[in-house]
C-alpha cells in the first residue's frame, strides 16, 4: 500500500507541474486586419491574385469585408478608418503553399512584380532553413510573403 501511495503522490505531482507549463488561456491565431483605401479593389486584388474566397463578414460592420486564409484563420479588410499608413516590409504576414512555382507562373503572367527581402525584383529567396520564398505588395503597399517549407509536398 506505501508504494501505490508513493506512485499516486508522485503522478499527481508530475501532472500539477506539466499543468503549470500550459498557457492558460490557449491562444490560436484567429484573422489578420489590414486599413484599406478602396475596399473593392482590395478584395479584388486578393480574390484575383491569392484565390481567397470572400466569406461572410459576420460582425456585419458597413466598410469591412473578410476572407478565408484557410485552416479557419481570416483576412479583414477595413476602410473604416482615414489616414495615412505607414508601411515597410517589416510588417507584412506571410502565407504558404505547396504550389509555390505555380504561383511565380502566375504573378510572371500577370506581370506583377515580387522581390527577395532585400528588394531585389523577381528574385526567390532560398533562406538558410530552406524555405523558399518571395514578397510581393497589395494595392495599399501591405507586404505578403509568399513561402513553400522543404516539408511541403
């Protein structure tokens, strides 16, 4: 009996001490929102160019439309808000595919221009981890980072 007890203590405080490690609020990313100056070319650009469906804006605010990045993760564009943005490639957000080429294809076609971090036009990066990758701008001048990881197919 002294060695189950001994086994009980010792589980409990193994479960109490990995409890502790545990963010208790369990944050997951959930939407990105970016101040837009024309809404419809915006939504345009990112229906034409990236292929994001336009979803339902369920907090039914006049000037704001949203779409799906996938995984229920959500894009909000707003044009709510008047001013000038200061943008630089440091704020940008990034998104992945695994059909990376295909997308370069595109943009090529499209005649839109992309550029590695450092600015240099139609140039893909291959970063030290392996992760190819390429910028491109939306109508505001917000940056996107376009990526494929090794790991994906």
């Amino acid at each position: 009996m002294n060695k189950l007890s001994t086994l009980l203590i010792a589980l409990l405080f193994s479960v109490f001490s990995q409890a502790q490690d545990v963010n208790p609020f369990a944050f997951k990313f959930n939407h990105v929102s970016l101040s837009v100056k024309d809404l419809d070319r915006s939504v345009s650009f990112y229906k034409t160019i990236l292929k994001l469906n336009e979803i339902t804006n369920r907090g039914k605010s006049e000037g704001i439309r949203w779409l799906a990045l996938g995984e229920d993760k959500e894009l909000h564009l707003i044009s709510t808000i008047k001013g000038d943005i200061q943008i630089n490639k440091a704020v940008h957000f990034a998104i992945a595919t695994p059909n990376f080429e295909d997308f370069v294809k595109l943009l090529d076609t499209q005649k839109i221009t992309y550029s590695d971090w450092k600015g240099a036009l139609n140039t893909i990066t291959i970063r030290a981890d392996g992760v190819k990758q390429i910028y491109i701008q939306d109508p505001d001048g917000y940056w996107i980072e376009i990526n494929k990881t090794p790991n994906q197919p």
